[in-house]
C-alpha cells in the first residue's frame, strides 16, 4: 500500500501541485473540517460511488486516524484505482482546513 504523510500532502498542497483527495469519513466528522479541496464519499458508500472516480487519476484517500482510509485503498486498489493512503488520517493533519 503507497502512502503519504500529512505533512508531505500539506506540502504538496501549498505547491499548487494538483491533488486529488478523497475524504471517507462520516458526515458528522467532515462538518468538523475538511481538507479544502477534498470529494467527500464516507466508506459506506464508496462501492456505490466510485463510478464517479477516474481510474485514470491518483486519488489520496483521507480518514480520522487512517484505520478506514487503509481499507477504501484496498478496496480501490483491487478495483483498479491509483490510490495513495494518508497515514494518521486529519489526527494527523496540521494544515488548513474548511
């Protein structure tokens, strides 16, 4: 399984670097803050919903503390996605957020 670091994807983020995010947690959680820029699919629905994804793309799959992001890049992963874990999930994250 690939991975990033928060601050890592921070950086990347501040570079103006296209990144394509991908936030798994529950609705109550994100209304706490999000990654400004970041699609937000809780892990429940990402089998229902990954048609909207592009296989094409490379996605950083985001969660609270990286336990469910793990498990949606497994998932994605055995779909044919490109996808990136963020370790220590928004615990982790020390950047803006929205």
């Amino acid at each position: 399984m690939r991975e990033i670091t928060a601050k890592k994807l921070e950086h990347k983020l501040m570079s103006n670097e296209t990144v394509n995010m991908i936030d798994v947690r529950e609705v109550e959680e994100v209304v706490e803050g999000k990654i400004p820029g970041v699609l937000h699919i809780p892990l429940g629905l990402l089998e229902f919903r990954m048609h909207e994804l592009d296989k094409n793309k490379e996605y950083v799959i985001i969660c609270r503390s990286g336990g469910r992001s793990s498990r949606a890049v497994q998932f994605l992963e055995s779909q044919g996605f490109q996808v990136i874990n963020m370790n220590g999930g928004m615990l982790a994250w020390e950047g803006k957020t929205e």
